[in-house]
C-alpha cells in the first residue's frame, strides 16, 4: 500500500509547488514562483518514472497528475503574467480572455491525453508542464519585453498545446528501481540551489524550455511548406484547355 503512495506523493509535491507559485506571485516574488513552477517540473517527470519503475501505475495516479498539473503549469504561470504585466493594460477584457485562455488550452490538452489510446513515442501538442515552464520563465524578463509580446507568446503556447504537432516524447526514459531512494534528496538539493540562485536558475532553464516549444513551430511551418509544394506540384499536372 506505501508503495503505491509514492508516485502520488511526487504529484502532491507537484500541486503543492504550484500553489506555493500562485502565492508568491501574489506576494510579488516572482523569482521565487518561476522557481517553484521548475520544481513542479521536476516532479512531475518523476511520479510517472517512479511508477513504472514501481510497477504501481494506477487511473488514479493519471487523474491526480491531469488535476495537478493544470494548477502548477496552467494556472499558476497564466497568473505570474498577469500579475507581472498585464494589470497596467488598459483593455481588461483582452488581458482577462488571455489569461483565461492559457490554462483552458492546457485542460484541453491534458483532457485530450487522458482518453488517447494507446502509447505512442510522442505527444500530441506541446506538453502543459513545458508551455507552463515557458512562460513562468518567461515573466522573468517583463523588463526588458512589453506586454503586447507577452500576450502573443500566451496565444503561442496555448495554440501548440491543442496543436497536433509531435513533440519528442522523454518520459519514456525509466529511472532505475535502485534510484528511487535517493531522488527524494536530489529534488531537495535541486530545489534549494535553484532558491539560493532563483533568476540565474531560471533563465538558464528557459532556453531548453524555448527550443523544445520553437520544435513545434518548426514542424507546422515544414508541414505548410510540404503542403505548397504539393499543391504546385497538382497544379502543374492539371491539363488546362487552350
């Protein structure tokens, strides 16, 4: 019965994480709560290893992950940008239907997932915790980047989350059973340098976060690219009378 508990330990860690985020982010430390959506990352790509390497995968551990995660990744991040830099835009209406729409992309995305049948080697639309990952990071840079880019880059994510583009699948890399043991210490360790270092940490880790999101970007504009050519290529062959 322990045994079983652990994976869904790594995910209340992941959903405590997260709300740890939305409450600093109220309190102003946003440093702090780009820190606090990282960990969730963490342990998010922990509970389902552990799991597996446990042989305890469970329906429920996949409905807790789902619900965890739309607060660490969807909710948490779409109210660091609000609060960061949205609030001083005069339009509320417009800010207000962006937020709103990162975390509703991600439900989908999540709920999407949940009934897909079958593993496949890949995902199917950017992954929620790695959009979250992107623009919680991301509000990091509110100084140097103004408030209409940041509401482009919300609408970006939020489409490649419901997009059908194939990202690279690395959770199915296992963890060995020998190593479950000492990961508890390691995310410690992990989670106590990025706060010794929470801005450097973080927009270090933004760059991978950016190149794995910009995958998919590629990948449509290849796709729209193959589907032109193709067209020219009908186009040619249709005999047209004189």
């Amino acid at each position: 019965m322990i045994t079983k508990s652990i994976p869904n330990l790594f995910t209340l860690g992941n959903l405590f994480l997260g709300i740890l985020a939305i409450l600093l982010a109220l309190e102003g430390s946003f440093n702090l709560a780009a820190i606090m959506v990282i960990a969730a990352m963490l342990l998010d790509g922990l509970d389902g290893r552990v799991a597996r390497a446990l042989n305890c995968q469970s329906e429920f551990g996949k409905q807790l992950d789902s619900l965890s995660d739309i607060i660490s990744f969807g909710l948490a991040p779409a109210l660091m940008m609000y609060l960061i830099s949205f609030q001083d835009i005069a339009h509320t209406g417009l800010v207000w239907t962006v937020t709103a729409i990162f975390p509703i992309c991600g439900a989908l995305r999540l709920a999407r997932f949940n009934v897909q049948k079958g593993t496949p080697g890949y995902f199917t639309g950017l992954p929620i915790p790695a959009a979250g990952g992107v623009l919680a990071t991301l509000t990091l840079f509110h100084e140097d980047i103004t408030a209409p880019y940041f509401i482009v880059a919300m609408l970006l994510l939020s489409y490649l989350m419901v997009s059908t583009v194939k990202y690279p699948n690395f959770k199915k890399i296992g963890l060995p059973k020998k190593a479950i043991v000492i990961t508890p210490f390691v995310v410690v360790l992990a989670v106590l340098i990025a706060v010794l270092f929470p801005e450097q940490i973080s927009k270090l880790i933004f760059v991978p976060l950016v190149l794995y999101a910009s995958y998919g970007l590629k990948q449509n504009f290849d796709r729209l690219l193959r589907r032109k050519r193709r067209g020219g290529e009908d186009s040619e062959g249709v005999y047209r009378p004189k």
